[in-house]
C-alpha cells in the first residue's frame, strides 16, 4: 500500500512538473509572439515614415513643375525671395542670353543655405497639424521639409524630409535634384556658323539670330521692320508693309547684302527705318550664341522621358535605336501626330553611329509634314516639307515690351504645320511654305527652294515644356535614415 502511495505521489510531481513546463513554453511563445509583433509594428511604422518623407521629396518636384502652388506655410531662415513665396521654385536667376535660370552666369545655384540654415524650413507648429496628414488616412505627418545648396557639381538643391507616424516612428530621406537638359528657348530662329544662304525673314513675335555674315537679299524690301504699335493678328506677312511688334535680327558677322552705307555701324540700316537690324553681335553683345541643346544630356534624357531613335544612311528611324532592318520606320511614319496619346516629351533622333555629331555621321532625313507637336532634338539634315493644310491653333503673342502687366493677346494662327521646337545638328533644308508656332534651331544653316514662317512661343523662354518634367533626382544622391 505504501509503495503504492509513493509512486502515485511521483506520478503527481512529474505531472506538475510537465504542466509547469508546458504553462513556461507557452508564456515564452506568447512573449516571442509579441516581440515579433512589435518588431512587424515597428518595420510597418517605419516604412510609413519612410514613404511619408519620400512624398514630401515628390512634392517638391511638383512645386518645381508648378511654382505658382508653393504652399503658404514654411519659413525661408535666409530671407523671403524678393519675386514672394510664388517665385521661390521659379527660376530667380538670368544667364548670359537674358533668359530665366536657376544658376547665374558663373554656374551658381540660386539656392544657397545650408541643413542647418536652409533657404526653407517647414516644421509644423500648433496651428499647422503637418504636410500629408490627411493624404495618409492619419497613420502619419511630415514633420520637417528643408531646401537648401547641393553638394555636386550641377546640382540644384538638396531637399531633406523627415516623415513621422502617429507611434512617434520618424525617418529622413535627403535627395539632390538637377534641372532637366532641355534649355529655355530664346529666339524663334536661330542659324549656326558657317551659314552663308539667304536669311529667312518672315518671323514674328521675336528674334533672328545668325552667328555668322548674313544675306538679307539686294533690298530691304521684304524685311519687316520693327514697329511696337504693329496689329497683332496671328496672320502670315503680305507682300509689303510688313511689321511686327518684337521682330530684331541679331547678326554675329557682318550684313554683307544689301551692302550697308555705313560698314561699320552696329545698326547699319537705321536711317532707313530698320533699327532692328544689328551686325557685329558676336563682339558687342555678351553672351551671343546659340541655345545649348547639348548632345550626351538631351540623349540621356530622353531615354527616360521621351523617345529615343536610331538612325541610318539611308534616313530610316529606329526606335531605342535597335537599328533592327523589320523594325525601321520613315519620319513621318515615326513621328507621325496622334490626337490621342501623343505626349512624347522630347524626341531625340540621333546621329547613324550613335556618337556625337562630327559632320560626318549625320543622316539625311525627309519628313513630309502636315501637322506635328512636340520638342524635337534632331542629330541630322532635315528636309522639311509642307504637305497638307495644317491646322488653326489658339495661341498667346509675347506680353508688349514696355508694359506693366504680363497680358497677352489671344490670336488664331492658321495652317500651322509645327506646334514646338525643332533643333538640328545638321542643315534644315525646306520646301513650300510650312508655318512653325514655336522655334527653329538649324546648327549649319537653312536653304531649300522654301521659307518657313514662325511665330515665336514666348513661354518656351520661361524653359517650361508640356510633357517634361523641370527638374528631376540626381541619380545615386538618395540617403535615408
């Protein structure tokens, strides 16, 4: 009977033992349990705060592409931009041509604080609850947003945001940004050196600049002069009386037809009423040149935000530049106007080796056209052709020199067969009479038994293109922590 008891007594101390076991395992499994969930709450929390400052970095870029939407909150340490809030992501500077930049004529951004004094400093206070709160559901806030000088050479500005989530979790990313390559346009037309032709001179509503001698014909006849009480009608020059309210011709050389009465003079017709024809620009006006459409950038770029081709000998484009024989495509078949869809950015159509023009690698194309939009960077020879009637466009003239409000007349241009600019590396060679509502860019001269007719887009001078973005990351300048 004893040895019974003693070993029921031992059954009951295992058991109670196992149970003691059992109840220590489970309790470290639930306590295992929750540290993961903690650990999992966390990693969710720090996501949300990562993302939280990653969107504010994306909302600065969309101030950059829509100044006019800087928020009215923030402080700037360094003092307000004299233009208002309005203008900070505006470009504040001007270069050489006397258009609008972000960098002055030493290359110097217009941004200059540092992350301890940045030129703005967003922090929520008691009356500002915190950017993208709401964009959120309430998980968290951004709860500081500074623009301030890059680190690397080109750069624009640093932007340095800092996400939090309701649990007090916070992250901060820091990114560079860059302005995009495509330059601000600054004249309707612009010829390259070397060019030795007939200068094209029905122009509206802006510039002519030739870098090198100019042919204006044996008489001034056909010239427009520049007259700022000129009507604003939209509508092609006629035969004679031809003025314009903004019409300058800019000549890096010399005038060397009509032969001016005085050689010498900078504005050599001005007793005959063309005041508007300059000589010797190269020499007496700083910064006279070209707009830069620089080949390695422009091509870089538009791999990403627009649409890259290949070319041949033969003139046959070749999308991303697979210079595949089933695949090629005649310009016009390649860039042919899609009402629907057709938002390509910029179009990069490069030299037949794909290196940077040399004079001896650039193709020949022919491009029929009745109507096409868009910012195209040609490395070639273009023959241009009107074909067809091209279509009435609404469109603003430049605001009148002299005036103090930035107004502008409202007109239809008719049969416009280019809605854009056009920049080539080679010669544009043209036939008819096609209209262009926007810019030409010929690096080596314009001939053709053809004239074009262009009206300038004021607002390609402000460097601000439908379809691309005004300033993109620096690639490799992410940093979180």
């Amino acid at each position: 009977m004893r040895r019974l008891e003693t070993e029921q007594g031992m059954a009951l101390v295992v058991t109670l033992g196992l149970l003691f076991l059992i109840t220590l395992l489970g309790l470290s499994a639930f306590r295992w349990s929750m540290d993961e969930i903690g650990i999992a709450a966390n990693q969710k929390a720090s996501v949300q705060a990562q993302y939280l400052a990653e969107a504010g970095t994306a909302m600065v870029l969309q101030w950059f592409q829509e100044p006019e939407t800087f928020p009215d909150i923030g402080v700037f340490p360094l003092g307000e931009p004299t233009g208002g809030r309005g203008s900070f992501l505006a470009r504040r500077r001007t270069d050489s041509r006397g258009a609008a930049s972000f960098f002055d004529n030493e290359g110097q951004s217009q941004f200059l604080g540092t992350a301890d004094q940045p030129d703005y400093w967003y922090q929520p206070g008691p009356d500002q609850p915190g950017f993208l709160g709401e964009a959120f559901g309430g998980l968290g806030v951004l709860t500081s947003l500074k623009i301030f000088a890059p680190t690397s050479v080109g750069g624009l500005c640093t932007v340095e945001a800092t996400g939090a989530t309701g649990s007090g979790i916070s992250r901060t990313v820091s990114v560079e940004i860059i302005p995009s390559p495509v330059p601000p346009t600054t004249a309707p037309l612009q010829i390259g050196p070397g060019f030795s032709g007939p200068v094209p001179v029905l122009v509206h509503w802006g510039e002519v600049r030739v870098m090198g001698n100019a042919d204006f014909g044996s008489s001034l006849a056909t010239v427009p002069k520049k007259n700022s009480t000129a009507v604003v009608s939209g509508q092609p020059y006629t035969a004679s009386g031809r003025q314009d309210p903004w019409i300058d011709f800019y000549v890096g050389s010399a005038i060397i037809n009509p032969v001016p009465a005085c050689r010498d003079c900078t504005e050599p017709f001005l007793p005959d009423g063309y005041g508007n024809l300059h000589q010797f620009q190269a020499t007496n006006r700083p910064g006279f040149g070209l707009d830069n459409w620089d080949y390695q950038s422009l091509k870089t770029f538009a791999k990403t935000w627009g649409v890259y081709f290949g070319t041949d000998r033969e003139g046959f484009l070749y999308l991303d530049g697979i210079l595949d024989p089933s695949q090629r495509q005649t310009p016009s078949q390649a860039l042919a106007y899609q009402p629907v869809g057709n938002d390509r950015g910029l179009v990069f159509i490069d030299t037949v080796d794909q290196k940077p023009p040399d004079g001896t690698n650039l193709a020949t194309l022919d491009f029929p056209v009745d109507y096409m939009e868009g910012l195209f960077s040609i490395q070639a020879h273009l023959t241009l052709r009107e074909s067809g009637s091209g279509r009435s466009i609404l469109v603003q003239a430049p605001p009148l020199e002299g005036t103090k409000t930035a107004s502008r007349e409202t007109v239809v241009l008719p049969s416009v067969q280019l809605k854009g600019v056009l920049s080539m590396a080679g010669q544009l060679v043209v036939e008819g009479h096609p209209k262009v509502f926007g810019a030409l860019i010929a690096q080596q001269g314009i001939t053709g038994s053809g004239q074009p007719e262009v009206w300038y887009d004021a607002g390609l001078r402000t460097g601000y293109y439908p379809g691309l973005p005004t300033v993109t990351l620096l690639k490799g300048s992410w940093y979180g922590r």
